[in-house]
C-alpha cells in the first residue's frame, strides 16, 4: 500500500523558512516522479516542484524558483521541499505525490504532479505578513 506522509509545516512570519518532509513508502522508489503541490482556498491548485528519484532531475514554477529547492534521500525514501523567503502568498496546504515514470526517462514534468497516483494527506503552511 502505498503511503506519502508528509511533515515539517507549521506557521512563519513573511522572510522565513520551512523544510517539509515526504516520508515515502509502499512501492518501489525508483523510476518516480516525486512532487509537491499546494492549494489555498479560493485559489487554482499549483504544482509547486517536482523530482526524479533516478538522477535528481528537479522542475520548479516560476512562482518558487531561487526560493524552494526540492531534494531527496533516496535511502530513506523521504522528499523534501526546503522553502525560504517565504511570502504570504506561499500559504497553502501543500501536498507531497508520486507518479510512476517509464524506465529510460529521466525527467519529470507536472503532469505527473498534476495526474499523480498518489498524493498524501497534505502540511499546512501559513506565512504571516
């Protein structure tokens, strides 16, 4: 059974950071692309970040770039999504997914956040002005 428990959320005020944590488990680690959305009330979902668990091959939105940097620990099985400078508008409930990918492909694109297979039960992060 696959399982995706995410952690690390919490409340920061406006210039602070943030490390969430995916604690993956239930499938075979290789060959996924592991992600991370976010949704606010009232607002579209938007896939915040995504990662090949075979090569590191990492995707941002432009809304993040230079601030959050996903990462992995591939013995562990856990994603992660270090956010700094953190600004208001980054408050959401952000949710860890996994996609299967083909093997030989060693990118990842949002489709497979947005399609994903599975997603976890989501950390709320909530920055103050």
């Amino acid at each position: 059974q696959v399982q995706l428990v995410e952690s690390g959320g919490g409340s920061v005020q406006a210039g602070g950071s943030l490390r969430l944590s995916c604690a993956a488990s239930g499938f075979m680690y290789s060959w996924n692309c592991m992600g991370w959305f976010r949704q606010a009330p009232g607002k579209p979902r938007e896939e915040v970040a995504v990662i090949h668990t075979r090569g590191d091959a990492t995707l941002y939105a432009d809304s993040v770039k230079g601030r959050f940097t996903i990462s992995q620990d591939t013995a562990k099985k856990t994603v992660y999504l270090q956010m700094n400078s953190l600004k208001p508008e980054d408050s959401a409930m952000y949710y860890c997914t996994r996609s299967r990918v083909g093997v030989g492909r060693w990118t990842c694109d949002f489709g497979a956040v947005g399609n994903a297979e599975d997603r976890g039960q989501g950390t709320q992060v909530t920055v103050s002005s």
